[in-house]
C-alpha cells in the first residue's frame, strides 16, 4: 500500500496555488519538491522556524563552559604551577582553548543537526522511484502529501489534487 500519493506541478505559482487549496482543505502533512530552492513555496508551506540556531547556541556555550572548567580543575586545582609568578588559576591562559572548543562543537553541532534535520543521511528515497519524478531536478514541482494526512482520503485527496490543476498523479511507498 502507497504511504503517500504525489502530484506534479508545471510552475511555481502552480504549486503555491496548490498548496493554499490543499492548505484550506485542511491537509497539513504537505512537502514540496522543486528544482531549485524557493522562499514562495517555503512561505506557502508555512513551516515553524528551526529550533537548530538555539541547539548550536546552547551546545556551543556548554563545551565553552566544559573546556574553561577543565582546564582550570586540572591546572588550576589539581596540579598548580607557579611559572613567573603567575597565580595557578590565570584566565587568559585558558580562552584561546575555551573559545576553540566552543566554536568546534557549535559546528559539529550545525553539521549533524543540518544533516538529521534535513533528512539527509538517508541513502534513497521511495519518492525517488515514481514515474516522472526526476523532472523535479529539472523543471517541474512536486507536491507530496503523506498518509498520515488527517484530512488523507485515497479518492479525495487524488481529486483535490486534480482540482488544484496537478499534470500527473502517482502514489509512492518507502522509507520516509
């Protein structure tokens, strides 16, 4: 059985006028497919914000935090060193690795968040396998909707997609 049905779009405002059709409709479960990357489309589709600029903030500060405090727990507290006359627990000793270990970690974090959030550490796609779907590399939009739809019927999601002007209709299935 197909967990999601797709529909083919010949242009952008196609496609945006498909998305507020099925959006009053009351489907919410929409994903688009496009050649090339569209704030139009993005906007119809009316996505929440990325919670990913507050991990890479948090992450970033906590291995900051992580490096200072080791450092000062092995240099300052466990093994002092008086070495010119400085004191054991000297700051400026301790940013350039405090800064470095932030800025690492914040980027480990914005490289595998992008990669989990955008669904690309998957090999192959069952969307890839339907019938006329690599036009969506070149010149065509794609609009999918998920079984998982509340608003998902078999028949009348196939004809409000029709309705909302699609050229082709196909169903998919595989891992998502």
């Amino acid at each position: 059985m197909a967990d999601r049905i797709l529909a083919e779009y010949p242009t952008e405002a196609a496609t945006v006028h498909a998305i507020h059709r099925l959006r009053e409709e009351g489907y919410v479960e929409i994903e688009a497919y496009m050649p090339f990357g569209s704030h139009v489309i993005e906007h119809a589709l009316d996505r929440p914000r990325s919670r990913l600029p507050i991990a890479i903030f948090i992450v970033g500060m906590c291995a900051a935090a992580g490096a200072y405090f080791l450092q000062w727990f092995l240099v300052g507290y466990l093994y002092p060193l008086v070495v010119g006359n400085r004191p054991p627990h000297f700051p400026l000793a301790f940013i350039i690795i405090t800064f470095e270990m932030g800025i690492l970690f914040a980027g480990f974090t914005a490289f595998f968040g992008t990669l989990r959030l955008g669904r690309l550490v998957r090999l192959v796609d069952g969307v890839q396998g339907t019938p006329g779907f690599d036009s969506a590399t070149r010149d065509h939009y794609w609009l999918e909707i998920s079984t998982r739809d509340p608003s998902y019927d078999p028949d009348a999601t196939r004809s409000a997609l029709a309705e909302t002007g699609a050229v082709r209709i196909e169903t998919a299935e595989g891992a998502r």
